[in-house]
C-alpha cells in the first residue's frame, strides 16, 4: 500500500492518476485548500423558499392574530438554512407561505379569516406540512420539543378566531338588508375588536368580502345557518 504513495526521484507524490482527477473525487469534507465542507446542491426553489419564508417572518411581527405562529416560523427559517435540513421543511415552508401571505396586508384580514373558514384546504395542508417537518426536525435535533407543542395551539387559537368571525360576518350581511344602521355600527366595533384592527380599517376589509356576503344572502334565503341570528 505503502508504495503507491512512495515518490520516484522526478514524480509527483499524487497517489492518483492525476492531480485534477483526485480533485475531483475529493469529497471535500474536511475543506481542503480552505473550501467549505461539501454540502449536498439545493436547487433555486429551496433557496426561494428560505427567502420567501424570512420575509413572511419579517412581515408578520406586526400582525396581531397570528403572534403564536411567529416563534414556530423563526424556528423553521434558521432550519431551512442547516445544509442537512430534512426536505419536509422546504415543504412546510412553501406551505406556510401560500397559507400565511395574504394576512401581512390589513386590507385582507378579515379575507383572509373567512377563507380560512370556509375553504380549508391552505390552512390544514400547512398545519400537516408543519407538523411533518417538525417532527423531522425534532429527530435531527434541529429543533425543540417547544415548537411541536406550539404548532397545534396556535393553530387551534386561529381557527376559533376564524369562526367567531366568520358569525360576526353573517351577522353583518343580516343587519344590512335588514337596515338596522344601529347594530350594524355596533357590530362594526365588534369586528374591529375581534380582528384587532381600527375602525377605520373595517370598510377597506369588508369590500373584499362579497363572495361571502352573497354566500350568507343564498344562506338566509334558504333559512339555513338562523340560530346565529339568536
């Protein structure tokens, strides 16, 4: 074995064939010639996804319903940027993005709410992505136990809001065609109180909600959903 590596009087002591070919069968953990340890190649939609996900985190710190979800996110984002993170973290970052984005503008809170409650499909393919890549998180030891029993709670608390806003919505619609300008002012600060938002902002989020409002007019004209009105 020994002689392989003996340099002749003349030669190289490259072991190898030839210098560029050792190079590049060096696996380059040890960072040879001041080169980083090898890390396997992320294509260009990982990388959009860490970008994506540290701007959500950025735009949410001043969002008020979602506060719990913010320590979870963060969590995530420094794993995304672990070379040996799992790919469900890719995953439930793109996931949280598509779920999440739409809450950092004011105008589309209350949008946002009510979509979340009645179509649920962006909220509950984030809430299994993020439970799948904590859980391979946890594994690799590249998260706390704290972010997996944070997830769920955080995620039960907005569902709530969703519903107790989604009632206050259809109220809304019912005070309106009715004509009842008093209790409608009053459950305008009822909403407002609900999305924790000024008062002035309630009219900018309720003109993008007439897709639901047309919802609740086909509802009451049906007689359904009436206990709300109790």
């Amino acid at each position: 074995l020994t002689a392989g590596f003996r340099a002749q009087p003349g030669q190289c002591s490259e072991p190898f064939s030839s210098r560029g070919a050792a190079r590049r069968r060096m696996i380059n953990f040890f960072g040879w010639n001041g080169g980083g340890a090898a890390r396997p190649r992320r294509c260009s939609s990982d990388s959009e996804a860490q970008h994506q996900l540290a701007t959500l985190c950025k735009d949410l710190e001043g969002r008020p319903l979602v506060q719990e979800f913010i320590p979870v996110l963060q969590a995530l984002n420094q794993v995304l940027h672990v070379w040996t993170a799992p790919e469900a973290a890719f995953q439930a970052a793109r996931a949280a993005v598509a779920f999440l984005k739409p809450y950092t503008e004011e105008e589309r809170t209350l949008e946002f709410l009510l979509s979340s409650h009645t179509h649920k499909e962006k909220m509950e393919n984030c809430a299994a992505s993020m439970k799948r890549a904590l859980v391979a998180c946890q594994s690799a030891g590249l998260t706390e136990e704290a972010e997996l029993q944070r997830w769920p709670k955080a995620l039960e608390g907005l569902r709530q809001k969703c519903r107790e806003v989604f009632e206050l919505h259809f109220y809304a619609v019912f005070l309106d065609v009715k004509g009842d300008k008093v209790l409608l002012e009053q459950l305008f600060r009822w909403l407002s109180a609900a999305l924790q938002l000024p008062l002035a902002s309630i009219q900018r989020c309720l003109a993008r909600t007439r897709p639901w409002a047309e919802e609740a007019l086909q509802a009451m004209a049906r007689r359904k959903q009436l206990r709300m009105l109790q």
